[in-house]
C-alpha cells in the first residue's frame, strides 16, 4: 500500500528541512509516510492544494510566502491560527480542511522543554509586530508570564499587537515600546524581526540585558545571528530558532500522526549538521 503523503508547500522550497526532519520523525516513531517539498507558483497556491488533495493528500506544512494564503483557504480553524491570522499546517480529512498555527506552540516547546526556561512569572520582551510576532502571541500568554512588552520599529504596529494581546490575558501586564525607549532588564527576549536577515539588530539597550536573560532568536543560521551576538556581548544565553523549526514540525506530526515525534533527539541530530557544515 502506498504510505500517506505530505508535502511542505513554498515558493522557494528546495532550501526546506522540513522533509528531511519529517522523514526523521517518520523513522524514529516507525509511522509509514512520504513527505517532500513542493513547489506552488507565486499565484498558484489554492491550485497547488487542490490538486494534491485530490491526488489523495493527507496534510500540509506551508511555508513562505503562503501562510496568510492557507489562513483563506482553511476550512476550519484552530485558535491560535484564528488568532495568528496565520496557518502553517493543513489536515486534510473527509473533505475538510482544517488549519492550524505551530509556530508560536513549537517556540514555547523549545524554550520551555528544550531550553528548561519556564515563562511562568517571567518578563518577556517580544520584539517585532509582524506575522512571526503575531503566531507567537496567544502560546506566549498561555504561559503565564508577568509582564509581556512587545517592542517595534513602528510603534504603532506594537500598540496593535498590544491591542490583541489584551483581549487573550486579564492578567499578564501588557505594555507597548519602540526600541529606544525600552531601557528595563528582562528575563526572556525574542527576536521576531526579520532584522537577522539582513544580518541586523534591533537597537537596543545594554540595560535589557542580564547575565540570567534567555535571548532567543526565531531566526537561525550557520553562525549566530546579530542579535545573539549582541545579547552574547552582555553576557545573556543565547538560542537560535533551529529547535523552534523541529518543535513545529513535530506539532504538525502529531497532529496528523497521533504520535508524538522524538523531537529533542531530532534537534541534537540537526544541532550536530549545522555545526559540522561550519567545519
Ligand atoms: P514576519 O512574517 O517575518 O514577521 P513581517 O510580518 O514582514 O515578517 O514583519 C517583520 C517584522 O520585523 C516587523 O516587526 C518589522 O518592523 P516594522 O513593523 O517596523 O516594519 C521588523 N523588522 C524588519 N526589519 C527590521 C530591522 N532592520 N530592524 C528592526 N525591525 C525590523
């Protein structure tokens, strides 16, 4: 019998490791799957989908610049993708097709399972007001921690955000920053600018930082990103969003599978590539 099928769905698609992870996922968790990469022209993605519905698709991960696409085309919606605005991952069954968000869930995973960095009680400086900020939000708040600032360029993209965050927590203390006015120490900061991809940080003050701050970057690369080589140079500990990527892959597997993936192994698996690509 041909194993169930997925796909990851992007434009572009080949620098995915989403099938590499899932194939992973698959073989230490002994489920019978095919997972690959696939390519949707930029005007093309409800076709794409469509098509591999009715070619007998279980479910996809969707990836840039499709997720705001996939939140429209979701049949039924999950919270935290309601409140994301945003779906990464579709589950294809009896002509359904229900949409979820595992972004923000797989960053709590990683910081709070993999990093054993409780949020409880914490002050957390989300950074950024964008679509990656957006899917962090309501999984942030389910944590419970104190205070949550969420800092931007454009002030008045945070007071949104802000805005929405008010109506998922009465009692998280929720306040809104641009960059320079933020001068507080905080327990856990991340990074959800794209700023990293230009190899940028957001300007902020030595003062946000302390020696038992967690500063974590959504984004990660080869070599650390600007933004943990600033919060290395005050002495924080740093994080990088490889086990974010694997902890929403294996949301998305759990989902669709039943079963949930080793994905702590996967990750040190991974941790080891990147390095050795370095070398
Ligand atoms: P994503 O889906 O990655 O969140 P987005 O929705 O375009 O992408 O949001 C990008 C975020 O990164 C925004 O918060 C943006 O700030 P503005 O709202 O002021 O545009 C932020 N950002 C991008 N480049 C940045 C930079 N060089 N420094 C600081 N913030 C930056």
């Amino acid at each position: 019998m041909k194993p169930d099928q997925y796909v990851v769905i992007g434009n572009p698609i080949s620098h995915s490791k989403s099938p590499a992870i899932h194939a992973r996922f698959a073989e230490l968790a002994a489920q019978q799957l095919d997972y690959q990469g696939l390519l949707a022209p930029l005007d093309g993605f409800a076709k794409t989908v469509h098509d591999f519905v009715v070619a007998g698709g279980k479910g996809a991960n969707v990836t840039l610049p499709f997720k705001l696409e996939a939140f429209a085309l979701a049949t039924e919606l999950s919270e935290r993708a309601r409140i994301a605005g945003a779906v990464n991952t579709l589950k294809f069954e009896s002509g359904r097709m229900y949409g979820d968000n595992t972004d923000g869930i797989g960053l709590v995973a990683d910081i709070v399972r993999n990093a054993g960095v409780s949020l409880r009680g914490k002050r957390v400086l989300l950074l950024g007001a964008g679509g990656a900020a957006r899917g962090a939000l309501l999984p942030l708040l389910q944590e419970q921690p104190a205070t949550l600032t969420i800092a931007n360029r454009t002030l008045t993209k945070a007071q949104d955000l802000l805005e929405q965050a008010k109506s998922l927590s009465t009692s998280c203390d929720l306040q809104a920053y641009c960059f320079a006015d933020l001068q507080q120490p905080f327990d856990v900061i991340i990074n959800a600018t794209s700023a990293s991809i230009s190899d940028e940080v957001p300007p902020l003050a030595d003062t946000v930082f302390c020696k038992t701050t967690l500063a974590y970057d959504m984004m990660y690369a080869a070599a650390p990103t600007a933004f943990l080589r600033l919060a290395a140079s005050q002495g924080a500990l740093c994080r990088d969003g490889l086990g974010m990527l694997v902890e929403q892959a294996a949301e998305a597997f759990a989902l669709w599978r039943g079963v949930r993936p080793p994905s702590a192994q996967v990750l040190t698996e991974m941790r080891a590539a990147l390095q050795a690509s370095q070398e």
